[in-house]
C-alpha cells in the first residue's frame, strides 16, 4: 500500500462541481488503499494544500492514470489541468468551528441571514476542508446566484471534516454563534466573540484560543496574550539581526 502516490489533474465533470470528490481509478483507489468516502490531501509544487473525498472513476475513465478534481480545488491546491500533484490518505479531525468568508464582486453585499450557518454545515456535512479552501455550498443561492466562500480558519488546525457539531462562522458571525450585536454596540467588547454551551468567552488570537469565564477576564486575557504575541514578534526580530 502507497501512503502518496503522483497523479495528474484532469478536468471534473460539470455534475461533479462542488461535491469535493477526487474520481480515482480502481487501480489508484487500490494502490493507495483507499475506499470510497475515505479523505486524501492534495499537494501541488506551490506547496498548496487541499482535500477531497475520494470516489470512482467513471466507466471511460478506468484505464486512464489520472484524477478529476474540479476547479474550486485545483485553486485551492494551487494545481491546474494536466500538472502532477502528490495525493496521500488523509485522517481529518472533525472540526469544532469553520471561519467562511464570502468572495463576492464589487458592489455586490451578501448579508447572512439567520440560519445560514444551518444550511452550510448541512451542505458541507462530511466534507474535508481547511485553511485557504475556496468552495461552494451545494444547494445555497442568493438571488439565483451561487456563492464562493473562502475557508479562512479552522479549529483544529490543518485538515478538518465538517459535522453536524461544527459551528459555522460566516463574516462578522451568525446569530447562533456570536454574542449579540447588542452586547457588542453597548462596548461590552469591540471584536468579533464566541460563547459556548457553558457560557465561556473564546476567540482565537493568532492561533491561541484565548478562554474566559466573565467578560472582565476576557478582556484582561486578550491583552496579555496580546503583550506575549509582541514580546514573541521582538524576540524573532532580534535573533534574525
């Protein structure tokens, strides 16, 4: 059993967009062993990460040694149609919370609506993503149009497999997931904070999950992890001189 393997990028079928499937040969599928369903990484030469579900190859496409990925995540794994990347079996954790962004073009406002985050985890439930993923949502539209969103951060780190637990993030919050906008007008805090089944206050600061009982701690966390993170900046500064 190969734990990667190198494989060519073909172009996905129109039916397949925004499924996040690699259809892989059973010879491929066999040699990396590897099921339907199971999750692979895809590594390019620009060092781009990104992943998929693996799936069968079409009947046509049997004899031929390569892999169709559709274009949101040949972008995200920085690959184009007929260049080699590296894939290799995957063992996403399941993500805790998902940070989205919509891409959308000039002039264009996209509000989220309560319940979005609802109707994204639904769309995404069992999908691989992370960090720098560009993806549509299967069955979300506004106006007749489809959305892009952009994965901005992950909670883990790295891989993750969406779930019915994992709380969606789009933007500045949804109303499920984030202190109301009351909380915040009233300079209870001035950024964007979490709070959880049992009434904790986090928020990930450069990486660090910063957890709070009352909102007065929170606050007094924040700065110092803030004051460790500049005290870390000026430590690396001086050893690169």
């Amino acid at each position: 059993m190969a734990v990667h393997v190198k494989i060519k990028v073909a172009e996905a079928y129109l039916d397949d967009i925004e499924k996040r499937w690699a259809r892989l040969n059973r010879k491929t599928r066999e040699k990396m062993g590897v099921e339907l369903g199971d999750v692979i990484s895809i590594k390019s030469r620009r060092s781009n990460l990104s992943a998929v579900l693996v799936w069968s190859a079409r009947a046509e496409d049997e004899g031929q040694d390569f892999m169709r990925i559709d274009g949101f995540v040949r972008n995200s794994a920085g690959a184009d149609v007929g260049s080699m990347v590296r894939i290799a079996i995957c063992k996403p954790r399941n993500a805790k919370m998902v940070f989205l962004s919509p891409l959308i073009g000039d002039g264009t406002k996209l509000s989220p609506k309560p319940g979005i985050d609802r109707r994204i985890r639904q769309g995404l439930n069992h999908r691989p993503v992370t960090r720098d993923d560009n993806l549509l949502v299967p069955g979300l539209t506004g106006g007749g149009n489809r959305f892009v969103f952009a994965v901005r951060e992950v909670d883990p780190k790295g891989i993750v497999r969406i779930t019915g637990k994992t709380i969606i993030d789009v933007g500045l919050g949804s109303e499920e997931t984030s202190l109301s906008r009351k909380k915040q007008a009233a300079g209870k805090f001035s950024f964007q904070v979490y709070e959880d089944e049992n009434g904790y206050f986090w928020q990930m600061l450069e990486g660090v999950r910063v957890v709070s009982k009352s909102a007065k701690q929170f606050d007094t966390h924040m700065e110092c992890v803030r004051e460790i993170l500049r005290v870390r900046e000026k430590i690396k500064s001086h050893v690169a001189k």
